[in-house]
C-alpha cells in the first residue's frame, strides 16, 4: 500500500501544515462561499496561490490530476452541457459566450476541491475534527461531538476506500473486463466487490476502535494560534478582495 | 473443566481472565463457541490453537468485549465484561490478524496515541505513553511516519504498540505472525517474549505452533468452538495434528518441542 492518494494526510513541516486547522477550514470555508462571484482576477489569483501551496507541500500535482480524473470527467461534462445548446433542431450550437461562462464555473468547481486536496493533505484527521468541534460547539443543536466524529471517519475513510478501488480496478483489467462493452455491467462488476470490502473493511475498523476504547469523550489535539495564522487570515483577505476586479 | 476464580492482586495464583460456560451463535445460526471454560491467571503465556473456523478469534473477541455470550460469563479482573465492557478493554488489549484493519491515525504517533485519547488522558500523559510503547517496540523516530508504509513487521509492532499505550494487564494476539517473512516474525516474537517477562499476561491464538509453542507455558487446543485439549505443552503436543493443526517439525522428528528462534 504505497502512496494512498494525495487526498490523504501527508506529515510535513510546510507552512500549509504549520497552520491551525482552524484557520485553514475558514479559509476553505470563506474562499469557497466567495468564489462564485470570482472572476478571472479572484481566480487567477487563488490558482497561482494554491499551485503554490502544493508545490510548498511536497505534492505532485500529477498525483492530484490522477486522484481526481472521475472529477475531472465530471468538470468536462459540466463544461459540455453548458457549452452546447440546440437550438429548434438536432445541430449542436457551441457559443463562445457560453464557454467561457463554462470555463468559469468549471475553474470555481476546481478550486474548492483543490482546496479541499490541501486541507485534507496537510491536515491530520483528527486536527480536523477537533477544528470542528470548536467550530459548531455554539450552535446549540448540533451534537458537535458526533458531527465531528462522522467528519473524521469519512476523512479517515477516502483515501482507503480509494486504494480498494483502484485495486479491484486493477484486478479486473487483470482479467481483461475491457473487453465487456456494456458500461451498466462493468459498473455494476466494479462496484459489488467495492462495496462488500467497504462495509466489511468498515465492519473491521469499528471492531478495532471498540477494541481501543473508543469514545466521543476523547482527548482532543491542541489548538493554538499563532502569527502565521494571521499572515494566511490577511493573505486570505487580500484574494477575496480580489473578487471586486474583473 | 476446574475453573480457577479470581482472588484479587494479593493472592499467589490469580486467575484474570475467566470464561464460564461460554456460548456463542452467530446471525446465520452456526455455533461459533460451545461451553467454553477457562481461566487465565496473570503472567502465563497461553498459546490457543486450532484450525480455521475452530472459534479462536470469536473467543478472543469475547475476552475483549467485542462480542457479548449467547450464555455464559465472562470476568476480567471478576468484574462481568458484559456489565461494562469499556472496563475489560483497558484491561484486556487486542491486536487484530489484520494490522490494517486495526490503523486509525495518519502517522504512527496519531496511531499509538489513538487508545490513550479514548481515555480522555492529559497530553502530556499521553506523549508519555506513546514513547514508552513506541521504544518498547523498536518503532522510536517513526512518529511521524505514515502506517501504510511500514512494512509488515513494521505495522504488527506498531499495533501492538497501539495498545501497550493504554498500558493493558493483558495482551490477546490473533494470529500475530500470519504474512510476516521470517526476519519480522523473529522481531515481532522477540517483543512478545520481551513483553512477557516484563510480566504482561499473553494470549495468542494460532494454527501455526512451530513459531511460538516453545516459549508457552499453556497449551489450549480449540476444534468446532469448544475446548478439546488444555495443557502443558509438552503434554498436549502430541495430539494436536488431529484437531487439524500441524505439530513442530521437532515434535515430528521426535526431538520434542524445540526453540523456533536460535
């Protein structure tokens, strides 16, 4: 099991991990909430400052593309549908104006996940949960405990049940399931297997947090903030500023 | 089968795990344990064996309070497992078959340091025992290592360093050699063997006596869920290639049971 995926936690001394996961999740929170008023400045911007991060990271953006490709396929189709009308007849109309509109939105859709890859990957699980608990403990009807606990264990889970996927992708190209043409059959082949090593791999994790003790009355990592936090809060503040220019 | 009660921490022979009458059935109705009696007392180091399907991890599981009994009891320390099972488990640690499966943190410290937080500890209490089970492991200057890429022998001392953090009593092993080569399961038997005569209680289930049988004061041999042999193992060693479970290569030769590890 080498390299699990980039969406994984990856340890490290970069600034991206030297920050408080509190700041990172109000930045992903606030950069995401504000992007869809972005334009070509606020997103130019934001790419050149995220490219960076993961170069600062230690990771490779090949490796991000290859963990995202279904991703990816989904962005194309958006770009697609948006792109292409019919207008009154079967022959495809493609506007210029509608691309870019496309590109846009497709750009936006890109950065909220990269930002996620890089909050996911430089942040433990467990700094995330605690950044959540903190988070959602004033709103008086959420359990911020179990919120948190679910949050993490999804986290924890991604990057595993990736692994599985590409193996039992594997296993089946082994066996040449390229030669079944019926898309229907070759899902259904593909995600049978996926989920019965899911719920039981799921099954065996359970039983081996029991097994520890596990609680949601847990000693949670500490927080603190310190002077980078306030330089990446500002250097937030200045992308988001961004938004104002075309 | 005598079955030996616990007497508390000042007596001479004290017995802290205990199962009585013991039954299991799981959900597709097969009887995973039938009428299981035994005691474990503090310090031995108990080798049960058997083959696939003889009920050795579902009795483990009971030990831990992963699963509660059909009928029957189980005490650690004479308290039920069933009243409180959280109380069994910082008592009773379990490494799983499958080191994978039982890997919850990122890095190897958020690992070691998983059981001690479930126990609400400070944290420097918990920096503390992580240390200690990390050295106690040879895995010191891993922490920051992600688990997934230790090697084998590498993620088995990493989860029993997990549960030597929550500083258990007593010590249950499923299978702890199975897809190690032979230099990790000469390490991983040499922690064992140091773990047990720093006085921790050791269970270990196996179908593979050749590796650890030696070095075992007890002998217990599981076939269709119950109990069929307990014993010295010089005593019992004799009669195992029946129950399905393939003697040492010593005993084979008729030299009796040697040392697996020169």
């Amino acid at each position: 099991m080498d390299e699990l995926s980039t969406i994984g936690f990856a340890p490290g001394q970069s600034p991206l991990h030297q920050l408080d996961p509190r700041t990172k999740q109000a930045l992903l929170m606030g950069l995401s909430a504000i992007s869809p008023w972005g334009r070509l400045t606020f997103l130019v911007s934001l790419s050149v400052v995220i490219l960076l991060s993961f170069r600062a990271a230690g990771i490779r953006l090949s490796r991000l593309i290859g963990d995202i490709r279904y991703f990816l396929l989904f962005l194309l189709f958006v770009f697609v549908v948006r792109t292409v009308t019919f207008s009154g007849g079967w022959i495809p109309n493609i506007s210029v104006e509608l691309a870019g509109e496309a590109l846009m939105v497709c750009w936006r859709l890109l950065m909220v996940v990269s930002m996620g890859a890089l909050l996911m990957a430089t942040t433990r699980a467990a700094d995330i949960r605690a950044a959540l608990v903190w988070y959602l403990k004033p709103i008086p009807v959420v359990d911020e405990k179990m919120a948190a606990t679910m949050v993490g264990l999804v986290v924890r889970f991604l990057p595993v049940i990736l692994f599985q996927a590409a193996e039992i992708s594997d296993a089946q190209r082994a066996r040449g399931i390229e030669r079944r043409k019926n898309p229907l059959s070759r899902l259904m082949i593909f995600s049978l297997p996926l989920f019965r090593r899911v719920f039981l791999s799921a099954d065996e994790l359970v039983a081996a947090m029991q097994a520890r003790c596990y609680s949601e009355h847990r000693t949670l990592p500490d927080l603190s903030f310190s002077r980078h936090d306030g330089l990446a809060i500002g250097a937030g503040i200045l992308i988001s500023l961004t938004v104002l220019f075309p | 089968m005598a079955v030996l009660a616990w007497r508390g921490p000042q007596d001479n022979t004290v017995s802290i795990i205990q199962t009585t009458h013991l039954y299991h059935r799981f959900a597709d109705d097969t009887q995973g344990l039938c009428d299981v009696s035994l005691a474990f007392n503090e310090g031995e180091f108990t080798v049960i064996a058997g083959a696939n399907g003889s009920g050795k991890t579902t009795l483990l599981r009971h030990l831990n309070g992963l699963l509660l009994p059909e009928s029957g009891a189980v005490t650690v320390c004479g308290k039920s497992v069933e009243e409180d099972p959280m109380a069994a488990r910082q008592q009773v640690g379990m490494v799983f078959q499958d080191a994978d499966s039982q890997i919850v943190g990122e890095t190897v410290y958020d690992d070691a340091a998983f059981g001690p937080e479930n126990l609400a500890l400070g944290r420097l209490q918990i920096n503390r025992r992580v240390t200690r089970a990390l050295e106690a492991v040879d895995l010191c200057g891993f922490e920051n290592k992600r688990p997934h890429h230790l090697s084998g022998g590498e993620k088995r001392r990493l989860a029993i360093a997990g549960v030597l953090a929550m500083a258990p009593r007593v010590l249950l092993m499923d299978e702890p050699f199975s897809n190690l080569d032979y230099p990790a399961t000469c390490l991983v038997l040499d922690q064992i063997l140091n773990l047990h005569s720093n006085g921790h209680t050791i269970i270990i289930t196996t179908h593979d006596l050749e590796k650890v049988v030696a070095h075992a004061q007890r002998l217990v041999v599981m076939a269709d869920g119950r109990v069929v042999e307990d014993g010295l193992p010089t005593e019992v060693i004799d009669g195992v290639a029946r129950y399905g479970i393939r003697p040492p290569c010593s005993v084979q030769l008729g030299k009796g049971i040697r040392p697996w590890m020169s």
